[in-house]
C-alpha cells in the first residue's frame, strides 16, 4: 500500500472512532442536580432506546392542565440489570399506567427530566433507573459528575 492511501485509511480510521465519543452528552451539561422533581402522570409512551430511553408521559399540573413531559432514561441494559426490562416497559404503556418518577429537570427549563426513580402505579413497585446520588436530593453528590473549578 502506498503511502498517502495508508495515511488516509489510519485518518480515517481515527474519525470514525472519535465521532460517537463526541456525539455522547453528560448528565452534567443537560441537566441540573440541584432541581429534582417528582412527576405523577400516565404513560403514553416507553421508548428504550440506545443509548438513551425515554418514557413519555402525561401530567397535569396544579391547574388541571395536562402537560406532555419526557423522561430520558440509562440505557437498556442499566434498565434490565435494575428489573426494568421488555415485559415491564410493555405492560405500562399498554395500560397507560399512572407512575410516579423522581426526577431533575433539565437545564434549558423544557419539559423533559432525567430519571432516577419510578414507582409504578401499585405505590410497592419501585424501580431504580441509576446514574444519580441517592435521596435526599438537596445533597450535593460527589464524584465524576462534578466538574471541578
């Protein structure tokens, strides 16, 4: 192979590695720790996806108004190792259940959150999604996320 077409082919190589690096987003830029919210309302929709889910869901508010919100959730396989898997994600959208999910609110104030915990409609069914400091909320996590100044 001559020179210049393996330069290429390594350039190449190199791009296509690096862009789903770059496609990624943390936690950290899309939404704020510091704003849990806990949202009671019917699942219209569960979509799980990679490498992110979501949950879409119907919640009315103080004045009866029903309001569209999406729940990002960890991927899949976060989902399946913490009980959340096929069977469970069907049975609630087909039911429309009323769930209950703690969650942070994002950080441009659009209706969409990133979800910690879900509590499905029997009020026993716990599910934790993962990826975020345990309750109480209004303490400040340590570790990764963080960035450091």
């Amino acid at each position: 192979m001559k020179k210049p077409a393996w330069l290429f082919s390594l350039g190449a190589c190199l791009l296509c590695s690096w862009i789903p690096m770059f496609a990624h987003h943390s936690f950290q830029a899309e939404y704020d720790d510091g704003k849990p919210v806990t949202l009671t309302g019917k699942v219209t929709k569960v979509s799980p996806d990679n490498p992110h889910g979501w949950i879409y869901m119907d919640v009315n508010n103080d004045n009866g108004k029903t309001i569209h919100w999406a729940v990002e959730l960890p991927p899949p396989n976060v989902l399946q190792k913490n009980g959340f898997g096929t069977s469970v994600y069907r049975a609630m959208e087909e039911a429309h259940e009323e769930v209950t999910v703690q969650a942070f609110l994002s950080k441009d104030g659009s209706k969409h959150a990133w979800a910690a915990g879900l509590t499905r409609g029997d009020g026993k069914t716990v599910i934790t999604l993962g990826g975020l400091p345990a309750q109480p909320f209004n303490v400040k996590p340590t570790g990764d996320r963080k960035v450091k100044q």
